[in-house]
C-alpha cells in the first residue's frame, strides 16, 4: 500500500514539475508583449494559438487553414514545382505570380514592440484600496499648492475623483450600481482647465490622454477617429489595457463639435462625433488600434473597456454668456417691477449661471449633456489672481526664472509694483495666465542675455519702470573689497537700460 502510495506521489509531483517547467517555457518565450498574426493583425489572446514560422512570424490557427484550403482548390503541387513559375509558365499555375520568400521578411512580423499590446497576467491585478484613495479635502490641499483660485472647481473636481475611484475599488455596492462622474469644465481661455486636470492626473498616479476634439470626425472622414482618444490613453499606460481602464481622459475644446446652425451640408465634426462619443461615455468595450490613431490592416487592435475610465471634457464656449442673459432677459417688461435688459451685463461671472438648457441651446445634443452629470463652472481671471499667479503656486514662472539665474549665482527679485505691472498687460491680452509667460519672456530677455557675460552680477531686481519701457532693472555688484568679499555695492542702471 505504502509502495503504491509513494508511486503516485512521485506522479503528481512530476506533473507539478511539468506544468512549472510548461509555464517557464511560455514566459521565456518572449517578452511582455503578444504576438499579433502576420496575416489578421489580431494579437494571440483573441486569435488564439499561433502558428510559429521562421523570422519571428506568427500565424493564427484560422488564417493558416484559411490559406490551406485556398490552396488546395488548385495544384499547388504544379504550383511549387513549376520552374517557370512568375514567367508565363507552359500553361501551369499562375503568370505573373510568385510565393513569398520568408527569408525575406525581417524582423517580429513587421510589428515593434511598442505597438503590440502588453500580455494579461495569469494573477490578478492589483486591487485599488479605499484606505489608499485620498479623501477630497486632501485632494483640494494639493491642487491648492499648484493651482491659484477656483475654490469651487476644485472642491467639485476632488469630490467627483473621490467617488469615482470609490466606484472603481468597490465595483458594485451590494445590488447598488454607482454611475460614472463624468466631468464639463467651462471657463474662458487661460483660466487654467488643463493645468488643472494635468496636475490632478500627477496626484493621482494614474495615466492620463490628452485629445483635442477639433480634429475627431466621424468614422470613414479624413482626421482621427473617435476611438483615437482611448487609443492615446493605451499609449500613456505604455500599452497596459488593465491599467489603461483605470484613466483619466481630458477632452479639451469640446465646445467645436457643437452642432452647427443654418447649415445643410453634412456635420461630420460636430453632432456625428458627439453622437459617437455616447458608447465611449457611458461605458462600452471598444477595439483600438495600438500605437496609431486610425484603424487598417497593419495595426494590431486591443480591447478596451471604458466602463472605469474618467472623461473630463473642457471649453471656452464662447458666446455662452450671450445665451445666459438672454434667458435672464426674459423676464424683462414693462411697468414699475421690470428689470433692465443691460442688468447683467457688467456680471463678471455670469458663466456660474449656466444651465443644462443654455448648453443645448449653444449646440450640444441632450443624451451628450446627460453623460457629463458633473457640470461647473472656472472664473475668469483677475488682477489679483495675476500677481498670485506669479509668485504663489509651487511651479510659478517666477520661481522658474529665478532658478535659472540662481545656476549662474545670479538672485532675481522681483518690486511689488513690478509684478502688478505685468498682470496689468496680461489683462489687456485678454488670454488669461498664457500671456503672463510671453509678458516675461519678452523683458527677460536682454537680462538672460547680458547675466552669463559678467562674473560681478550678484542680483537683479526687476522694478515697474523696466516692465513699461521707461527705466532699467536695478543692478546690485559684488564687492571686491577683502574685508566684506560677499557684500553687494547697489548700483541702478540710468533710465535709458544702457
């Protein structure tokens, strides 16, 4: 009995060691990427087994039986065995027809690495913990280090994220499904939407897809198709799907595929693409090409659900505010309690009264509007913004051009009035924070360039003169003096900036 017992012992000990050693031969096998057929492009986990040819070429089971039967439909034994074949022949096989020579054909089936999808591990992913997603509160703590106002934005912006990774680590809550908290941001140009997704996609240590909704049309049109923006999403999560599942996409200037008014030509970057960005809203498993943006016969596709993914999409809308007074105009009349049609319209942020109906009426189509349940709204910027703008968040561009002089042992420092100098021509720009950069690019110049030529440069103050044209910066020198070797002599620069 023992005898017996010990024998199959050894048995399921050696079919353990089989199985490890099969699973060993499989992961040395290749790298972390699949095979994708030559002939189908389908990567192996939908294809199946494939077929292992020399060169590095795969083919999947049905397209080598497919081109088994096509063959064999004719003499393929003439064929191969014609020496005439491809000349004409003396009547057997095909003119003008040769085989491929996989000799010839060099490399991984013509695939890179970087556009095969990553294979699924056999062990679960990683699960997201509750305990490990940060609470809103300190979510908005660590936009406020990065980011200058718009207080409610982000204290909208941390509760959405909170929840919807919440839903992403409990999937369902006992028979309870939570939905998606798709976001709209609205704002004027410059106010600070990207900046403000790109830093919470840095925070959250998630990928994050950037796309510009100008250039989607609908599909079978010159431009990017509307399953582009996942695609790009795969590319930022180096073509991991289950961690690609778990994004965040940022569609910016989502205003331009409002549908078109008075037109009778066909809207193929407008209502069409809004229409086809439903599925991928609400939630769909969608094929996307892996490393390009439109799908043909070369590129392999993945499978990607977009039930977990965060869409955020941002614009300007301009006009929009012309659409909300008209509805608050509505109740003007005649008679002593009648309100004046002028009322709003020296409201600095009318924006804050939009409505679902005032983005419907500017030309986005209801079932787009109800996948974006999470609407707010971001302030324009003010003078005071401006100048905080320049100097608080923990990047600001003031920080990062003292840190340049600071290499060369140079201190920058910048008067009060200077600064508010600069915010005053950035609002005559009317662009927001994105002329702040160019403001200081263009006065910063003649400095970045005269510093590196003289070694006695200890400090460079920027005052309001030099910012208006009517004086210089002041310049402090290094003493030379042996008693005090670091003491600075102040010595200003006449008017002229000579």
């Amino acid at each position: 009995m023992d005898d017996h017992k010990d024998d199959k012992y050894e048995e399921t000990e050696l079919e353990k060691k089989d199985s490890v050693s099969e699973e060993k031969k499989e992961d040395d096998s290749g790298s972390d990427y699949e095979d994708v057929c030559f002939i189908c492009r389908r990567p192996e986990s939908k294809a199946g087994k494939m077929f292992r040819l020399p060169n590095h070429i795969c083919v999947c089971d049905d397209c080598m039986h497919k081109t088994m039967d096509t063959v064999s439909q004719f003499d393929y034994q003439g064929l191969l065995n014609n020496p005439n074949m491809g000349n004409g022949g003396n009547g057997q096989g095909f003119p003008n027809i040769s085989f491929v020579n996989l000799a010839d054909l060099q490399g991984d089936g013509g695939i890179p690495n970087k556009q095969k999808p990553k294979k699924k591990k056999k062990e679960k992913a990683a699960e997201i913990d509750i305990r490990d997603i940060m609470p809103p509160h300190k979510i908005k703590q660590k936009l406020d280090e990065y980011v200058v106002g718009q207080e409610y934005a982000k204290k909208v912006m941390s509760v959405a994220v909170y929840n919807h990774y919440k839903r992403v680590a409990t999937r369902t809550m006992d028979e309870i499904e939570i939905e998606k908290s798709n976001m709209l941001m609205i704002g004027p140009t410059g106010c600070g939407k990207t900046y403000l997704v790109k830093t919470l996609a840095k925070l959250l240590d998630v990928p994050l897809a950037i796309a510009d909704a100008t250039s989607l049309t609908e599909a079978g049109y010159i431009g990017d198709d509307i399953e582009s923006v996942v695609s790009k999403l795969l590319a930022a999560a180096d073509n991991d799907v289950e961690r690609a599942e778990r994004g965040i996409i940022f569609i910016d200037e989502i205003d331009k595929i409002a549908k078109k008014k008075n037109t009778n030509s066909r809207d193929v970057s407008g209502e069409s693409v809004q229409q086809g960005m439903l599925k991928l809203l609400e939630g769909a498993e969608v094929e996307v090409p892996v490393g390009a943006n439109s799908k043909n016969a070369m590129v392999p596709l993945a499978t990607v659900n977009t039930r977990n993914i965060l869409f955020i999409c941002g614009g300007a809308f301009p006009d929009l505010d012309e659409i909300i007074k008209q509805r608050l105009n509505k109740k003007t009349s005649i008679g002593y309690s009648a309100e004046l049609k002028d009322k709003y319209d020296k409201e600095k942020n009318i924006l804050s009264r939009v409505t679902v109906e005032d983005i419907r009426k500017f030309g986005m189509i209801p079932e787009f509007i109800g996948r974006l349940p999470v609407i707010f709204t971001l302030e324009g910027l003010s003078r005071d913004m401006m100048v905080q703008i320049l100097k608080e968040p923990r990047n600001a561009i003031l920080k990062q051009y003292q840190k340049l002089l600071e290499l060369d042992e140079v201190e920058l420092l910048f008067n009060e009035e200077a600064l508010e100098a600069i915010a005053d021509k950035a609002m005559e720009k009317e662009t927001g924070a994105r002329a702040l950069r160019a403001i200081i690019e263009e006065f910063m110049l003649d400095i970045m360039y005269e510093v590196p030529k003289d070694d006695n440069i200890g400090r460079v103050t920027i005052t309001r003169e030099y910012i208006e044209g009517n004086g210089g910066p002041i310049i402090d020198i290094r003493s030379r003096s042996a008693e005090h070797p670091d003491r600075l002599n102040v010595i200003q620069q006449p008017a002229d900036g000579s």
